[in-house]
C-alpha cells in the first residue's frame, strides 16, 4: 500500500539522460536549419542565373560595367591608377 501511489522508479530518467536528450534535439534542430538554409540558397543561386542571363541580354549589364570604374576610383578617394 505504501508505494501504491508512488510512480515507478523505471519512468524517471537521471540528469545525465535528459542532458543527452536535449543535446540531441539541439544538434537535430540545427542540422535542420542548417538544411533549410541551404536549400533556399539553392534556391536563391537557381533563381539568379536566369535573372542574370537576362539582365545580361537586356543590355543591363554592360550599363553597370561602365559605372564599376566610376564606383572603384570614387571609392578610393577619386586617385585613378
């Protein structure tokens, strides 16, 4: 009668145990996370090279490379090589 309202000790884990548990769902989620963030870079470089195949036939990109020169030797105090 004594231990009649008492749980069995087998459903109880130690610390130790529950450290372990955690740590693993810890490592789990960021593995996961870890895979989520590169299938949307995935994503993102799969999306990238029609838009730049695209702003390349538009004539975009040549526009943007005669302002590169521009932007380095503003950047570097305006003194061109």
């Amino acid at each position: 009668m004594q231990g009649a309202g008492r749980s069995p000790q087998r459903i109880f884990r130690r610390q130790d145990e529950v450290a372990g548990i955690r740590d693993a769902r810890a490592k789990a989620q960021a593995e996961q996370a870890g895979m989520a963030a590169m299938a949307a870079a995935g994503k993102v470089a799969r999306d990238a090279v029609p838009a730049a195949v695209q702003a390349r036939d538009s004539g975009l990109l040549d526009g943007l490379g005669g302002l590169m020169p521009q932007a380095a030797q503003d950047a570097s105090g305006g003194h061109g090589a």
